[in-house]
C-alpha cells in the first residue's frame, strides 16, 4: 500500500513538471514567433529604406545636370553621406 502510495505521489510530481515545462515551452515560442515576426519588419523596413536611397542615388546620377560631373564630385553628392 505504502508502495502505490509513492508511486502515486512520483507520478502526481512527474505530471506536474511536465505542465509546468510545457506552459513555460509554449510562452517562450510564443515569444520567439513575436521576435521573429519583428526582425522580419525591421528587415523589410531597412530594405525598403535602402531601395529608396539607391533609386533616389540613380536619379540622381543619372539627371542631366550630373552628366558632366566627374566620379568624384557624383560621390561627394549631398545624397551619398547620408547612407
């Protein structure tokens, strides 16, 4: 009897550790979705922002008013330091 008894209690243990892992599983998945999720954002904001400082750095090269500039002077471009 004193046997079961242990058995019993050993098992009542085992099943609560194991809820309390798997509460504590799912919250930290949970989180690393919510993390993913937002490293996605930042990336396609930072890639957008990127393509519009490059076409804006394309026009601006390819303008007729910079067609007689050298390399040197389409680098120093206000638009260029500022990436």
């Amino acid at each position: 009897m004193a046997f079961d008894k242990k058995i019993a209690e050993l098992h009542n243990k085992i099943d609560c550790c194991y809820n309390d892992l798997t509460v504590k599983f799912e919250a930290l998945n949970s989180k690393i979705k919510y993390v993913e999720s937002l490293l996605r954002s930042i990336l396609s904001n930072f890639q957008e922002k990127q393509f519009k400082i490059l076409r804006t750095m394309l026009l601006q090269i390819l303008s007729p008013s910079t067609k007689k500039m050298s390399l040197h002077q389409v680098i120093r471009l206000p638009i260029l330091r500022t990436v």
